[in-house]
C-alpha cells in the first residue's frame, strides 16, 4: 500500500509531486537529484544565521525539495493535521507537537556543550518532531550537520577512508 495521506495518488501522484510521478524509485530519483541541487544553498542559509529557530528548518526542507514538492517547507500541521506517522513500532510526533520537539532539538543543539556531550539526543529530538511528509532525514541531517560544525563537531572524512584503508 502506498503511504497516500491527500488521498490523490491516483490522478497526482505520490504525496503531489510536480511531475504527477507514481513510480517511487523515479519519485526518490527526483528527491535525490532536488536535494544534492539544493544542499550547498541550504548549508550557506544555516551559516547565515546567528540562531536556527524553526522557520529555519522549514526553509531547509523548502531550498532541498522544493523541486518536487509543492507543500515543500510546510510542516505537516499544513499537510496532514489529523494524521500520526508510523514505521514499525515508532510513532512520531503528533502535528501538534511537531514544533515543540523541533525546538527543543534546536535549542540542545546550539548549545555547545550540550550538542559536544549529546549529539545524539539533538538528533533524536529533531527526528521525533518528523515534521514533513517527505525529506524528513535529509533536512534534520543538514540542519543537525551546520549545528555540529558550529559546536566544533566534524568528521573529516578524507582522514577517515585513508585511516580504514590503512587498516585493510
């Protein structure tokens, strides 16, 4: 069964994207290419920014997948007021408290020496608010990502694949 909470896939395709696309692989093809198209602009954003409030992440899913999605930027007490997200076992945030779980991931986060002691628990918060129908791990991980770097939090990634391939 396809996830289909406007109810019209049949005539606009999955969760209204542009091209009117039912074939998922194509519709996360266009996801995919939208969200590598708009990450340089949406990190350049954060960095812009003394604070990151929540408009703030609802402009990052906005510049990642606006390419494909009409409600891009929109939390779902836009687009899916009445409807509590599952997978698996896990229940997200219900709409109404959408806000307050983001926020209070925000706030952890720019905190330096809470987001050095527990990155993890800023992401869990930012991840349980699931604000977005789509495109919800890509725009926390962004968001999470500028948090990070701020608190001096990073991953040189060059070192990492040459210290694995030492390791070989």
């Amino acid at each position: 069964m396809t996830f289909d909470p406007f109810g019209d896939f049949d005539t606009q395709g999955y969760l209204r994207n542009f091209a009117k696309e039912k074939d998922l692989v194509i519709v996360k093809r266009l996801e995919h290419t939208s969200f590598l198209t708009g990450i340089d602009a949406a990190l350049a954003a954060l960095s812009k920014r003394r604070e990151l409030g929540y408009a703030d992440l609802l402009q990052t899913h906005k510049t990642l997948f606006d390419a494909v999605y009409p409600w891009a930027g929109q939390d779902r007490t836009h687009t899916a007021p009445h409807l509590t997200i599952r997978k698996g076992r896990v229940i997200f945030a219900n709409p109404a408290d959408i806000r307050r779980a983001v926020e209070h991931g925000l706030r952890l986060g720019q905190n330096k020496a809470a987001m050095i002691a527990k990155p993890g628990e800023v992401m869990g918060y930012l991840a349980f608010g699931h604000p977005f129908l789509d495109g919800n791990g890509r725009t926390i991980m962004t968001v999470h990502s500028a948090m990070a770097q701020r608190a001096g939090l990073s991953v040189d990634w060059p070192q990492r694949i040459k210290l694995l391939i030492s390791m070989l």
